[in-house]
C-alpha cells in the first residue's frame, strides 16, 4: 500500500484522479458540482481588500488562492536551488542550451495562440487573447513521468527536459505575477512581504551564520534549527501572503519571497530524488514536510477547477492545445538549434538534435499550471471552460511523445 501511495504522490497522479472525478461530476450533475466549488466556509473572512476589507471564503478560494500557494513555493525552491548552488542546473553554460529552448518553448505557443486567434477566429481576437500565456506552462511532475518512458531514466534528454521545465517555471512564475493580477493592483503591500523576508532571513539565517563564524560546532544556526525550526519561516510566509493579497498580485505566489530566505544544503540532488529526504537543512526538511499535504493539495485543485462539461468545448480549446501541441515542440526545436549550433553552446552528450523535437512534445503537457493560469486569465464561463478543456486535453501530448519518439528511433538509456 505505500509503494502504491508513494507512487501516486510521486508523480502527482492524486491530481489527475481529481481532475477525472470533476469532469464525470460535471458532466452528470452540474448543478451539485458548482455548489461543491462555490461552497462557503467562512463569510466575511477578513482576508481580503474588497468592499469593506472582507470577502467570502469559498472551498476554490481556500485552494486556488491559498494552499496552492504551498505547491508554488515547492517549484519556487527547485528554482532556487538550481540557481543559487554551485553546482546547480541553471548556472553556467550547461544551462544555456536549455534556457534558448525554454525561450523558444514559451514564445512558441505565445505565436500560434495568438496567430491562430487572429487569423483563424479574428471576430472573438479580443475575448481569448488575455489567455496567450496558458500554452506556454510545461507540467513538471507528468513531464518528468513520460520524459522517462520515452527516453529512460538514464537518458540525458530527460535532464534536459527537467532544466527546461525548472526555467519554465520560473518564467511562469513571472508571468503570473506581472500580467495577471488578483485585483486592483497595490504594490505598495508588497513591501510588507519584503519586510517579513529580510527579518526572517537577517535574525534567524544570516545573524546566526554571523555569530558562528569561525566555530566549527556551529552553535547558534544548530539551535535555531533544532528548537525553532521552520516555524519563524511559516510565519513569515502568512505575512508575505497576506502581503501580495493586498497588492492585487495573485496571492499563491505570496510564499515566493521566503523561499530564498531559508536555509538550504550546498548540494541539491534533483528534483523527485530519494536522496534530498536525508539532507538535513531547513529548507529540504520543509519541503518532505509538505510533499504530501500538497499533493492533497493538488488532487482538490483538480477537483475544483478540472469540472468542464465536454460542451464546452471551443476555439479557446483549439487554441490552447494549438499553442502546446505545436508552439512548443516547434519553439523548443528552433531555438534548441539555434542555441546548439547556431550558437554552438552545444547539447548533452548522448543526445541527438532530432531528440529536442521529442523534449518539446513531452513539455507540451501543460495540465496544471496551464489550469491554473486558465482560471485567472478568464473569468468563470464559457470561455474560461473551454480554456481548461485545452489545458486538460494536452494531456494527449504523452501519446504524440511516445508516437514520435518511435518514429525518430530515441535509443533508451535506463537510469
């Protein structure tokens, strides 16, 4: 039973068992479903900046708004440390490569949507636009999953793919945060997040390291970790929230600035690795401290969100799986070559140039953030469903990478 949960959080499967239990609701019983989604926990919950300074928490604010937030702060911290250590993927030039294909990954789809938008459906151009970024979101978690059936576990396209991904996130993660803001924007809220980042960080990381310098035995950073622990960064990251809530700035990025705060390992051993529950750092004990409960986490975001009548289908879905079906396999592919050869950054070894075609059709399965970014780009309706039905079809990407893999004769490497 635990190789069978294990497994199931591992690869994020509790998301799609929910987004397959919302769609059968939804299709059945509409009516019960949105009752479901709108359900009110708490009226006039003083967390918000409308009206009167109060708004009503309903079950999809409480996981769309707040807890996803945890799942936000999970890909904020392999961005980190892929950025900040040493040895870290995202430093050097054995990024470059990769970073060109993220490029071309999230400009692709950015031109198909909005090219099949304008010329293919140009009377609705200004009701889908607001939605160019869905497309451009690559799924970690189910990339990762089919990236190792297609090429094996050893193969150096799935690392590639898993920095392409990492900087897509990171990108994501900017998009949301400029374009589609939660409300009237306020920035001046932001600098409560600022303040609660650079007191966390500056009395219980940086003053502790100070004080230590020079003993080995590490006095001070040993007690803040082993009698405070998390708790002041957890602390700091309601405050930060609340912080990017009241700016208008979509508040599950809210943890984003306390991230980098915490106290990490000077190593890091990948994404979904064993090894990383062994390292005893605050930052790498918080996140196996949250594994689970964002999984939960994700499997009620895609009860909540994933719930579209198969009517619902329209040009928004067209367009969506448009942008990921082709904008990114072509997008990775061109600017893959250009990074490679034109710029001679140059590839792994081991891997092909045909093998950055398969990449982009494996990155193409966007599922959960480009549902996320669907539920913020576009108001409930029609228009915001038909979205979510692109984003939840490019899951057929994992067919199209498996047919073209074959096609191109990918040799797999086991790990």
């Amino acid at each position: 039973m635990y190789r069978v949960w294990n497994f199931l959080t591992n690869y994020s499967l509790l998301l799609i068992i929910g987004a397959v239990l919302a769609l059968f609701w939804a299709n059945t019983n509409p009516d019960s479903y949105h009752h479901f989604v709108d359900f009110v926990i708490w009226d006039h919950a003083p967390i918000g900046h409308l009206h009167d300074g109060h708004r009503t928490l309903t079950l999809h604010y409480l996981i769309n708004d707040v807890l996803m937030a945890l799942f936000f702060a999970i890909a904020a911290k392999e961005v980190w440390e892929a950025v900040i250590l040493k040895e870290g993927s995202l430093r050097g030039k054995k990024a470059a490569t990769p970073l060109f294909a993220t490029l071309g990954g999230m400009l692709g789809p950015i031109v198909v949507y909005l090219g099949m938008a304008y010329f293919l459906w140009n009377d609705t151009f200004s009701q889908v636009a607001n939605g160019w970024a869905i497309p451009t979101a690559t799924d970690i978690a189910f990339s990762y999953l089919v990236g190792r059936m297609v090429f094996g576990a050893g193969h150096p396209a799935v690392r590639f793919l898993l920095l392409l991904a990492i900087a897509d996130d990171a990108a994501g993660l900017i998009i949301l945060a400029i374009f589609y803001p939660s409300g009237d924007l306020a920035p001046v809220w932001l600098l409560l997040s600022l303040g609660a980042a650079l007191a966390v960080f500056g009395l219980f990381n940086w003053l502790p390291r100070r004080l230590d310098r020079g003993n080995q035995d590490r006095p001070n950073s040993t007690w803040m970790r082993e009698k405070l622990g998390f708790w002041p960064y957890v602390v700091a990251g309601c405050i930060s929230w609340y912080g990017f809530q009241q700016s208008g700035i979509h508040p599950a990025l809210g943890l984003l600035p306390i991230v980098p705060t915490i106290p990490h390992a000077d190593r890091a051993f990948g994404i979904f690795s064993e090894a990383e529950q062994y390292l005893t750092d605050i930052l790498n004990t918080l996140e196996h401290a949250l594994k689970h409960p964002v999984e939960i986490v994700l499997f009620f975001f895609g009860l909540l969100n994933a719930g579209v009548v198969f009517s619902s289908i329209g040009e928004p879905t067209w367009l969506v799986l448009g942008g990921l079906v082709i904008g990114k396999p072509m997008g990775i592919l061109l600017f893959g070559i250009i990074g490679a050869h034109v710029l001679r950054l140059g590839l792994p070894a081991g891997m092909r140039t045909i093998d950055l075609l398969v990449v982009g059709c494996v990155a193409a399965i966007g599922f959960t953030v480009s549902l996320f970014v669907a539920s913020v780009a576009f108001d409930a309706g029609p228009v915001q469903d038909a979205a979510k039905m692109g984003a939840l079809l490019s899951f057929g990407a994992a067919i199209i990478s498996l047919i073209v893999g074959t096609l191109t004769r990918v040799q797999k490497v086991r790990g």
